[in-house]
C-alpha cells in the first residue's frame, strides 16, 4: 500500500469517525424526537406534515442539482491548489443560489398553494394549518439552499468535525422543538413548523460563521463570472435531471400516496423514512468522507487510486447498510413498539423495502461521484434520469390498477437495481472504468458475505418467539454474523493487516 493510499485511508478513517459521532448522538435524539412529535400531533397531523413538507421537498431537484456543481467546483479547485480561482467559485455559488431562491419562491407561491387547495387530500379543518407548514417549510427550504455554498467548503476541506459538532447543536435544537410542542397551546402543527423554521435559521448562521473565520474563500464579493457560470450552470443543468427522478421517486411518491391512500399512509411512510435514514446516515458518513478524495485524485490525474476508492466506497458502503440494517430488517415490529405509542398501518413493511432499495443505491454513490469529477455528465445523465424516473410512473400505473400501497417500493428496488449496472456501463465509457474490476472486488465480494451474515439470524428468527429476549438474541447474532462474514469474506487480505495493524496499535497505545 502506498504512502498517498495510507494518507488518504487515515483520513477517511478519521472524517468517518467524527461523522459516526455526530450519527450516534444525532439518531439517538432524533428517533426520540420522531416519537414525542408523531404523539403530540397525532396520525393525520404528522401526515399532514409528511406530505405538505414533501411537496415542497420536490423543489429540492433544483437545489439538489446546484449542490452537486457547487461541491464538485469547490473541490475540485482545492483539489488542483487554486485559490483564487475558488474564491470566484465560492462568490458566483452564493449570487447563483439567491437567484434561484427568489425563483423558488414565486412558482410555490403560485403552484404549490394550487396543489395544496385542488390536489392533496387534507381534511377540511386542517387546511389552513396546511397552509402555514407550506409557507414555513418555503422559508426553511430557502434558508437550506443559501446554506449549500458553505457546507460544500466543509465537506471539499474534509472538516468534519465541523458536521460533527453543529450536528449536535441541531439535534439538541430539536429536543428543545418537542419540549415546546408539548407544552404549546397553540395548533401544534404550526408551531411544529416555525419551531423548525427557527432552528434551520440559527444552523445557518453558524455554518457561515465557522466558514468565514476558517476559509479565506468564504468572503463574498457581488461577481458572476460568466464562464463559471456557464459551467456550472450547464454541470448543474445536466445534473437537474437525475435529482428529478430521485426527488420523485421519493416526494413524489409522497404525493401518489396521499392522493391514492390518505395521510395515514403518509405517517406510515414518514416513519419509515425516518428509521431508514437513521441507519443509512452511518453509511452515509462514510461517503461524505471518501467523496472528496475521489474528486481530488481525478484532479490531480490519480486514475489508479481513484478506481481503487470507488471499489473499496461502494464495498464498505453496503457492508455498512448490512451491518446496520440487518438487525432492524429483522426486529422490525419490535423495535417498532418500543420505540413508538402509535405504529401507523404497513410501516414494519415500508421499513423493511426501503432498507433493501437503500442496499442497492449505496453501491452507486461512488461512482456517481467519479463520474461527476469529470465534469462531462451528458450522457450520464440522460441514461440513469430515463431509467431511474420510471419509479413514478410504475408506481401511479400500479395504483390505478389497484395495487397495494407497497408497490412503490417493489417499483424502487427494481429499478435501482438496473441502474447498478447501467452506472458500470456509463463509467466504463466515461472514466474507462476497468468494470470487471469492481464486478470481481465488489459484487463477487457482498453476495457471499450477505449470504453467510444473514443465515443465523434466520434460525434465530424461525425458531424463537418474538419479544424482548428475541430482540436482545437476533441484534447480538445480527452484529457478530455481519461483522465476522465482512471481516473474511467481504475485505481483501490487504484491507485485513490494515485493520489488524491498526487495531493493535491503539491497543498499545
């Protein structure tokens, strides 16, 4: 292993645990929070809330695409040392994003108050709380999308014990969010609402105080240069695309729901998104902190080591989702019942499909990255938007037909699944990506490990009763049985003597 590869892996290492220490905290707090809300405002206000936050959410294809330009320009400019050139980056990424802002803002003042009057299914008395949630998640939306600039300058100059810490403050925020809901006596739904509005305002202040005191590029100056904005504006254009078909096969299946199903579907939805987004948050630590290695070694012409971290990015990243899925999948409607006073119908079985569709997207997210390096998304683009926006319109065939609410998800995992190796294919033509080299070091990896982690959890689920000693049983059998079958059949022999060397000498130390 060179010495550039060991340099790279200690700091992923290090980015990963200060992001698994935010994680920890933050999940802890928010499945707590998750539980205060869903009592305080009911079923159909937590809907209500799912759903109205969602279509607004949707705006977010826009935001999306503008923070994937945005981060890959920041760092890629570090990535080749240009400083100066990175402080025009910075500048026309802050004036870009209050453009769009003002946009955003007109056409949901306009078409979302006519979507939310003529199209969601609310109840009657609860429109007007609607309308205050629409107007108050508009504002946290803008306030997020200014933010954007800032945090694409953590993540490019690997900071994340920056993350870390504010991520805290946030998810502290927010228990003092469910303290106040429930001494509120006003509606609860709108004081949800601002209370989260308030928090969004005060995490933006303090991303941009750090930014300024500790990145001589985070100093704005009124220039857009019109070559960069070009650049960008076309890298984020293309990039509008493949947001729209994930935006809508996630908040627009939001929306397919409601119409089709009713807000209780949408409590049970939100509540599995919050439980799968509390697990792949772990995974999703570890790809924050690889990402910037991967756009930096391209910059700098590194293909080699850059191939090696999209393997070994995508192998650890569905080790990780196995790891921390596997004993959820299982323990569902225990863990379930614990966690909540009210379980709202189907949500066991959204929880258990949405973990299986993230298994299968968390071994593109490194290659989506390598591929955005290089700047020349066309092709990319118009291939993984045509195939992956066929969720939506699988899902509202399905439901005309009368499918059951869960075909969305079977409609997702699918085509997720396809997209696999569609990206392969793209990376190949695009990068020359050496595919046999990740079919071998990746999926000729996870099959036998998925297969040896998962068979004595199955006895253990076959063979005991479901409670408390079954859930304490299955998590411990779970956690050994994936780490054990990661451990031999999922690492190379290399990655192996890291680990072990590694191991050891924080042992003697």
């Amino acid at each position: 292993m060179s010495s550039l590869e060991q340099h790279n892996n200690k700091r992923i290492a290090k980015n990963t645990l200060f992001l698994y220490f935010r994680t920890l905290l933050v999940m802890v707090i928010s499945l707590y929070t998750s539980r205060v809300i869903l009592f305080a405002l009911g079923v159909e206000d937590y809907g209500v809330y799912n759903v109205v936050g969602g279509a607004i959410a949707m705006f977010g294809v826009v935001s999306g695409a503008l923070s994937a330009a945005i981060s890959r320009f920041i760092t890629f400019e570090l990535g080749k040392n240009d400083f100066e050139r990175l402080k025009k980056v910075f500048s026309t990424s802050i004036n870009i994003q209050v453009i769009i802002s003002i946009v955003l803002l007109i056409v949901a003042e306009s078409f979302g108050l006519w979507f939310l009057y003529n199209k969601l299914n609310i109840p009657p008395d609860r429109i007007s709380a609607a309308f205050w949630v629409l107007q108050l998640s508009l504002l946290s939306f803008c306030v997020n999308l200014l933010s954007v600039p800032y945090n694409a300058c953590i993540i490019a100059h690997e900071r994340m014990k920056a993350f870390a810490y504010v991520s805290v403050i946030e998810a502290v925020g927010k228990l003092g969010v469910c303290y106040l809901l429930l001494i509120s006596p006003w509606d609860r739904l709108i004081v949800y609402a601002v209370l989260l509005f308030v928090i969004s305002l005060i995490i933006r202040l303090i991303y941009g105080v750090y930014c300024h005191r500790h990145f001589s590029e985070c100093s704005y100056s009124l220039v857009i240069e019109k070559s960069l904005l070009k650049q960008i504006g076309a890298f984020a254009g293309w990039n509008f695309f493949t947001n729209t078909a994930y935006i809508f096969n996630t908040q627009g299946i939001n929306l397919l729901i409601n119409i089709f199903f009713g807000v209780t579907f949408n409590a049970a939805r939100g509540i599995a998104t919050q439980v799968d987004n509390a697990v792949m948050q772990f995974v999703n630590n570890f790809i924050m902190a690889i990402n910037p290695q991967i756009t930096k070694n391209y910059a700098a012409n590194n293909i080699e080591e850059m191939n090696k971290l999209i393997c070994r990015g995508a192998r650890f990243s569905y080790l990780l989702t196995l790891l921390f899925a596997l004993p959820v999948f299982f323990e569902t409607e225990t863990i379930l019942k614990l966690w909540l006073k009210i379980v709202p119908e189907d949500t066991a079985l959204f929880v258990r499909l949405g973990f299986i569709g993230a298994m299968f997207m968390s071994l593109g997210n490194t290659g989506y990255t390598a591929c955005m390096a290089t700047g020349n998304i066309k092709k990319y683009t118009l291939w993984i938007t045509a195939i992956g926006c066929l969720v939506f319109p699988a899902s509202y065939v399905a439901y005309k037909m009368g499918a059951p609410v869960y075909a969305s998800y079977i409609a997702f995992i699918v085509v997720y699944l396809i997209l696999d190796f569609v990206r392969l294919w793209l990376m190949k033509d695009l990068l020359n990506f050496p595919v046999m080299m990740f079919v071998k070091d990746v999926f000729g990896r996870i099959v036998p490990t998925t297969a040896a982690a998962v068979f004595f959890p199955i006895v253990v689920f076959l063979k005991m009763e479901q409670g408390i000693l079954r859930l304490v049983v299955s998590c411990v059998v779970c956690v050994a049985s994936t780490v054990i079958s990661s451990f031999f059949i999922g690492m190379t022999k290399q990655e192996r003597k890291s680990i072990m060397k590694m191991a050891w000498a924080k042992f003697k130390g």
